[in-house]
C-alpha cells in the first residue's frame, strides 16, 4: 500500500442505514498463502525530494515560470471552495476535532505547523494532540525512507485539513509502523481507529492510505474493516483518498501494475467516503480560470518530470472504479446504470493534481527544511475531512456515515455538489520493455468513476451536509 501524497521536486524555486447488495462469485478475491502469511502492510511512495529555495511559500505565478506547474496557498484553496462566507459566520470547525491517521508521524509537526499558519497568516488549532495507542513509535531516523516518507505524508494530512477547519481540534494519531520488511502494518490502523472510536476523540477520521483489493484478498479486507462497522455505529465519517494511480493499481510486489482496471481499498468500502481528485484551474486570487476537471498528469513532461524524474508518461490520477469486493450499496441505487451490482468509487472529489499542487512546509531530518509543493488524493482526503467539520460544527455533532446523504443531494439537484464533467483517468506505463494502456473513466454531467458526485461549493455544500446527514 502507499500513501496518496506525491512530493514534487522543486529544486528550481508534496451511522446511516443502508443495505449492500450481495456479492456474486467474481467479488471473492482470493489472497496466495504468502501473502495471507505476510499480512497486509503500506508504505509510502518513493519520491525524489527537494526543497524550494525560497524562504516562503511560492506564488502561483513563480511555480509556473519556475517548475511549469501551478501550486496553490490556503487563500486560494479556501476562495476555490467559497468558504469564506462561512467563516464570516463563524463556521471554520469550532468543536469540531479531526483525527489523522498515520504510522510513524512526523517529529516536527507541531513547530512546522506553527509555521506553515504564520507564513500564510492562518490561526493557530485550538489543539493539536498526538496519541500512540496501537504502541510506542519509535524513535525518527533520518535514513529510514519509511519514516521520512510518512512524515511527509503526515504534514500533508495536518496542515491541509487545517486549512480548511482552522477552528477544527487536531487529533494526530500515529502507530509504531516497524516491521521486519520495512513495512507498517495495517492492523495497527485498525487498532488505532478502534481506540479513537471507541473513546469518542473525534467526529471525522481522515486516512491517505490505498492498495488494490486484488493486491489485499476479500477475506483479508474483511478482516480488517471493523474500525469501519465500529465508526458506522457510533457517527463517525470516515474519509479516505481512492488512489493516485488512475484506473490502475500495483499488484502485491508493489512494482509491477495489474494490466486491467482496479479498485483501490479501502475507499472501497460501503462505510467509508471516497475521496477522487480534480485539477483546479485557479488565477493568483483563488478565481477559477476554467471549470475543475478530472485530475490526469499521467501524460504531462513537466509533472512527469518533477514527480518521477523521467518525462513520462506514469500513471498519476484520479484513482477510480468498480469494486470486485463490495457489492453497491443501497445509496448507490440510483446511480446503478454506471456501477452495476458493484460499489463504485469515488463519491466525492476534491483537489489533487500534481500540475496544480499545494505548498507544505517542512523540517524533519532526511531532507532539507523548507517549503514543498505536494499532491495526490492524500491532499483530497484531509480537505474534505475539514469540510465535514465545518458540517459537524452547523449540526451541533458528528454526522457519521454521509455517503447516504450525498446521494441524496445528487438527487436532489442541490446547489452545494458541482458537477465536474471534463477529463478521464486513463493511464498509460511502460513495462515489461512495452508501452501499457489501462483504459478508465470519463467524465460526465452525473455520477462517474473518475470524479463520483462531482466537487462542492462549500458555501451551500456545508449546511446542506448538515441537514441531511
């Protein structure tokens, strides 16, 4: 498994009641005795890491005369999204308290995130708290690229969801992480998300974490969703990135792709949100120069670039499709002409796109400290975490499981859910010596696998969430 966060290299200047359909014989997928015996771990992506060499964050306009990307600060994000009218009446996640989910953690977050606020003149959380209840982490070594991979992930997760809820709590929850093979082990989550659960430290969990439900086995799967069942009963949202690989997806070695479209868990799962990403198109100020469309920097030079250090083209997108686990939920019914008996993924996008990424500061040991432009559905995942303590904080109390009540919306033609009807996340990669074509998703005006419902606007998304939720 890897985390959705993409590091770019800038030397230059990373409980509803439903019901799921039954699964058919094609939905059981089997796991070899290794991998039973290995159990499932994730790791984080190997990405080529430099610091910008300036002293703050880059602008808009400097990223793309420097590194032919955009990136984004938190004023445009928040204007992209219309939040301020919400935070003008006081909605920003006061009482609210989003839960982080990440192994090893970063051992900088607290000071980086005091001064990711004061560069980009944001308010200090009401608290940021860091537990360890699936056992002691230990100690960050440098050389390790586990670790220095996960704390990238980790300032990600922090200080985006942050920006989005700037009056939210900050639970970060970090687990050991240390195996013999270098991996970190998914049951660890589960035992961390079980605790945070089941002693009520927050309403909305945010994960950045995928892998192929090939690659993982359905028996497998099920035995690692019961902090999701546990969530579901007792409110809390739980929201996770579908992946950043398109409609592709590594098989268990981690370095060879399955050669036909996959579906990334556990944004699978009927019990957890699905977050797509989309590439905004925005002016200095945070204007939309033109409409979001599906993130897709697989054929991009200048992304491939940056990310990879070749020109490409790599899968890099918007993860999405049809699960051969779980069957379609009973809030998927209405969308049942796309995903069939499956459960379809995403349900919700936000932004992802490496060639419009956003500006995180850090200084943890194994690179140099400074500022850094990152990407992927692990940027997605936090920002809609923030969104749903914006709706926690206008209902008064966690909302739960939302999936139900987006569908509804959809239905509904509300005006907080915007529909993103341009792009696919078709993805191409050489291997085996030969030039692979994994054909995806399409864009459309209604529910797709590449965006699910579209994005929001966030003025009218927010208490339409909290009414129907």
């Amino acid at each position: 498994m890897a985390p959705g966060a993409r590091m770019l290299a800038a030397a230059a200047l990373g409980a509803a009641v439903f019901t799921v359909a039954p699964a058919s014989p094609t939905h059981a997928v089997p796991r070899s005795a290794e991998q039973a015996k290995a159990g499932v771990f994730i790791r984080p992506g190997t990405v080529d890491l430099r610091r910008e060499r300036r002293q703050g964050p880059s602008s808009t306009t400097q990223c793309q005369q420097d590194l032919q990307i955009s990136c984004y600060n938190p004023a445009q994000i928040q204007r992209a999204y219309n939040l301020p009218p919400l935070y003008a009446k006081g909605v920003n996640g006061k009482g609210a308290t989003i839960v982080i989910v990440d192994p090893y953690g970063s051992p900088t977050i607290g000071k980086d995130l005091s001064t990711f606020d004061s560069e980009e003149s944001l308010p200090a959380p009401p608290s940021l708290r860091i537990i360890q209840p699936a056992g002691k982490v230990p100690a960050f070594n440098s050389r390790n690229s586990d670790m220095v991979g996960w704390a990238t992930e980790t300032t990600l997760d922090v200080e985006w969801a942050h920006v989005i809820a700037p009056g939210a709590k900050i639970l970060l929850v970090e687990t050991p992480g240390a195996k013999d093979n270098g991996g970190v082990s998914m049951a660890q989550i589960v035992t961390a998300e079980k605790y945070v659960i089941g002693h009520h430290l927050g309403g909305v969990i945010s994960q950045s974490f995928v892998a192929t439900e090939q690659a993982v086995g359905s028996s497998t799967i099920e035995s690692l969703r019961g902090a999701y069942t546990e969530a579901d009963s007792d409110h809390v949202t739980v929201v996770t990135g579908s992946g950043d690989s398109g409609a592709a997806g590594y098989e268990s070695n981690q370095s060879t792709y399955y050669p036909h479209p996959v579906t990334m868990w556990p944004a699978s799962d009927p019990l957890v949100t699905a977050v797509g990403g989309t590439r905004l198109n925005l002016s200095g100020s945070g204007n939309r120069d033109s409409a979001d469309t599906v993130w897709n920097d697989t054929y991009s030079r200048a992304t491939n670039e940056l990310v990879n250090g070749n020109a490409g083209p790599s899968p890099l997108a918007s993860g999405g499709g049809k699960s051969v686990v779980f069957g379609r939920p009973s809030y998927q019914n209405a969308v049942a002409g796309i995903v069939g008996d499956h459960r379809g993924v995403p349900d919700i996008s936000m932004s992802a796109a490496c060639s419009g990424a956003v500006n995180v500061y850090a200084s943890f040991g194994g690179q140099q400290a400074g500022w850094y432009a990152l990407c992927g559905t692990s940027e997605a995942a936090p920002l809609f975490a923030g969104i749903v303590a914006l709706a926690d904080q206008v209902a008064g109390h966690p909302l739960g499981l939302i999936n139900p009540a987006l569908y509804k919306m959809a239905a509904g033609h509300l005006h907080g859910l915007v529909r993103v009807t341009s792009g696919n996340n078709t993805v191409t990669f050489r291997q085996s010596g030969s030039s692979r074509t994994v054909h995806g998703y399409s864009a459309q005006p209604h529910y797709n696998l590449a965006t699910g419902l579209g994005t929001i606007n966030a003025a009218y998304f927010v208490p339409e969430l909290a009414q129907l939720a």
